[in-house]
C-alpha cells in the first residue's frame, strides 16, 4: 500500500511538502509517491526512481478523483495532525496540503531527502560551467533570487523588490567582505529586470545572469556561498543542499549584516 503525495504548489513548495510526508513514511514504514514529481519537474534524481512515471501519476489521479482511494488533506496550520496520521497508517490514499509538516522528522530524513532531490548530472555539467567564471582567488559568489511576479500582490506586495533596492542590498553585503571579491549570480522570474544597472553597480565582470531552467537556477544557487532574496521556498531549498547561509529580505530598509544570514534547519521552521 502507497502514500500518493499531491500538491498544486510551485517546485520548491513541492520538495519541502513532499519531503515532510517521505519522512514521516520512513518513520513509521509506510512508502510514499510523488505525484508531482512523477510527471513533472524532471530535474532530479527522484523523477527516475520506482513508481514514479505518467501512469503512476494518472493512477493516483483518478483513483482519486473516482472516490477509490481515501483522500487526507493538511489543510490548516494550527489543527491536530493525530488523527489524520492514524488515517494514514494503513491502506492506499492521497495525502495533500501545505500543512504537512513533521519538522523533526525531516530533520531526522533530511540526507535521503536530498539524495532523491540530488540534481541531474546534465544540470549540475551545465552549472559548473557557468561557476568556472569565479574560480581562483579570494571569491565569494553571492546568489540572489529576484522573485516579483505574483509578488506584487502576494502579501500585498510586501516583498517586492526593485532593481534599486536590491542593489542597495547587494552593495551592502560586498562591503561586508571587502578584501574579497564577490561575484553575483542573479536569478528571478522578471523578463524586465534592469541587467545594465546591475552591472554598472557592480562591474560587469561581477555580475552573471546563468536565466536557466527552474532546475538550473535552484543547482546554481545551491552551489553558492551565500544566498539572499525576499522569503520564498525556493532560496529556502537552495539553501538545504549545502546548508548555505540565507538571509531572507524582510525588509528592504534594514542593512545587510553578518547576522542576517541564517541556516536552512532554522529558517524551514519560520516559512511566512
């Protein structure tokens, strides 16, 4: 009997949902699948295990839908998981939600996690050429995720950044570290974003823009020294795979500090 993991949300909200509910499998003997990763997203090592392909997928999807197999939904912040952990003891089912979240467990799980969101090895060719630009020397490659987009309504646009303010930012952790150079790797979901004022700012030597696939972007910044963006889960997942410093930009207004920065195994406890 399989646990069919479903989720509606973005890449990285994936891996975090799917990685909960793996680890709370493993520690209680129950298999899991999933669904997203069965079909899309095929940048990890996950895509290629057993059970997960289409028909998997399709399977789950349907049996669901048809009422064959039960459905438990984490759906809610603050309720009891007990009794909807004991629904998941036995039998096949569809587990969903953004609410399910065993953080101790995952902790516990967390090298099998990344070892089944271990990168493709024509990802991870494909972004150490573009890092070969930084070796040698004294060099910090800083990675920035830019997320706008839905940002601007999200939260009522809380954390929506311009070019401006992120080069204030920027500028300011280079001066934390200035008997070195530091490269900035910037990735993001804006198709207007203003790569010339960046590379004014910084030089235009210091200032790379890899615009890979999802998958690409996420490697490239795992493979950084220090990260920085407004919350999301997907700097969040960068910084799970080599427990990079992270510092989510809350506001746009406070400096940069060394204290700023933050590991993975705290901040996955504080996703706003």
């Amino acid at each position: 009997p399989m646990i069919f993991v479903r989720d509606k949300g973005r890449m990285c909200n994936n891996i975090l949902q799917y990685g909960h509910l793996y680890a709370w499998g493993r520690a209680h003997g129950r298999s899991t699948v999933s669904m997203r990763f069965a079909y899309k997203y095929q940048y990890f090592h996950i895509s290629k295990t057993r059970w997960h392909n289409f028909a998997v997928y399709l399977f789950a999807k349907y049996a669901a839908k048809l009422g064959l197999i039960p459905t438990v939904s984490f759906d809610s912040s603050d309720e009891d998981l007990s009794a909807k952990e004991q629904k998941m003891m036995h039998g096949w089912l569809v587990a969903e939600g953004w609410y399910a979240r065993w953080y101790d467990l995952f902790l516990q799980y967390k090298p099998e996690i990344l070892s089944l969101f271990a990168f493709d090895e024509g990802i991870e060719r494909t972004v150490k050429a573009v890092l070969k630009t930084s070796k040698g020397g004294d060099v910090i490659r800083l990675g920035v995720h830019i997320r706008r987009g839905d940002y601007a309504t999200w939260q009522n646009g809380k954390f929506f950044y311009d070019d401006q303010q992120m080069i204030k930012l920027i500028r300011q952790f280079i001066l934390l570290h200035s008997d070195k150079r530091v490269i900035v790797y910037i990735c993001g979901n804006d198709p207007k974003l203003n790569k010339q004022a960046y590379g004014t700012a910084f030089g235009q030597d210091n200032v790379v823009f890899p615009q890979g696939n999802p998958g690409e972007d996420l490697c490239l910044l795992s493979h950084c020294d220090y990260l920085m963006g407004a919350p999301s889960t997907f700097t969040l997942v960068a910084s799970m795979y080599h427990d990079t410093p992270l510092y989510w930009i809350k506001d746009a207004d406070e400096p940069v500090r060394i204290e700023s920065f933050a590991h993975f195994d705290y901040l996955f406890r504080h996703i706003i």
